[in-house]
C-alpha cells in the first residue's frame, strides 16, 4: 500500500506544477501586454537617466569632484548649476552646463548639483549650496576667486552671459575684442605638437 501511494503522489505533483506554471504563464503575458512604454523625453518632465549623460554626452560632470566647502577653501572660481534630471528645462540646458566645462573646466569649479540631493534643513552655512538655491531649475550661480556671487540667474542663462563674468574673474578680454571661442575638431591635427 505503500508503494501505491508512493506512485499516485507524483502524478498529482506533476498536475499541479503544470496548472501552477501555466498560471504563471498566464500572468506573466498580462503584465507584458498591460506594460506601458516609457515616453520620456527632451520635452517632458519624466525621468529617464542622468540629463549629462542622456543629453549632453558628458557623464564627467556628476557628481562634482569637491564639495563646495572645499572649492571655496581653495579661492577657485566656481560655477554652481541646480537642475533636475526630470525637468524638460533642466535637460534641455544640459547641453549649456557642458559647455562651460569645456571652455573653463581646467580653470572653475564647475558643480552641478540636483537639487533632490540637497538636504533639507531650516537653514544652511554660506558653504552649502542649499545656501543659494533659491526653488526653481535650472538656476545658474557663479563665484569669483574670493567666494563672492557674481551672477545668480534662473531659467536658461545664456552661455554668453556665463561666459562674460568668467571673463571679468580671469581678466580676459572682452567677446567684442578677441576672436570667437571654437570648439577644436575632435581630429583636428595641432602643428604645436608636431615641432
């Protein structure tokens, strides 16, 4: 008798795991049909990566490399840039965020901060930058050498007026007296580095 139950479990094991994977199946297909595709985009305000990566190409810029205690600490100009990566503003100014690092990368503190990472506190110290966000993105702040603001501007500021106060902190020439800033051809051959 033994034997003969011994037998007869397995079969219903073997009904049940087929009625419990076909169950499975079933559910599994639902879900896959009832999937909605991701619709994020340049102009929404869904999420769908990290807005330097996804829409400038620059992956370099997040996170900062040094805090801003630390930058102001060194007396190195800094550009503070507040943003979203579910902001259709903040994705489309991206693109501008990179290209201050391009021209002034080497010489400023270029810092873009998501401002869901900002702690949220009563009050900040002058070297936090919940200090100077001040509740919209993109938001745009530049210090000169001394730690001071020079330009603290939202929505999208234009490289140019960027690009016009580091040119007051470095002493360089104004836009109107020096040849245009150009981008250097990714292959272009530098006759420099040949002599």
């Amino acid at each position: 008798m033994n034997s003969t139950r011994f037998l007869f479990l397995p079969k219903q094991i073997t009904g049940w795991r087929r009625w419990l994977s076909k169950c499975l199946l079933l559910l599994a297909s639902l879900f896959i049909i009832s999937t909605q595709p991701a619709y994020a985009g340049l102009n929404n305000d869904l999420y769908d990566g990290n807005i330097f990566v996804v829409y400038a190409g620059n992956g370099s810029l997040v996170p900062p490399r040094q805090t801003l205690a630390q930058t102001l600490a060194e007396h190195k100009p800094i550009f503070l840039a507040f943003y979203l990566d579910d902001s259709s503003d903040s994705k489309r100014y991206a693109i501008s965020i990179s290209r201050v690092q391009e021209f002034y990368g080497r010489v400023a503190e270029i810092m873009p901060i998501n401002v869901d990472t900002i702690p949220s506190k009563e009050t900040y110290d002058p070297t936090e930058p919940g200090y100077y966000y001040s509740g919209a993105v993109p938001q745009v702040v530049v210090f000169n050498k001394a730690g001071e603001v020079v330009l603290n501007k939202k929505g999208q500021v234009p490289f140019e007026e960027i690009d016009d106060q580091f040119r007051k902190i470095f002493d360089l020439l104004p836009r109107t007296e020096t040849a245009q800033l150009k981008r250097r051809a990714f292959n272009e051959f530098s006759s420099e580095l040949a002599k």
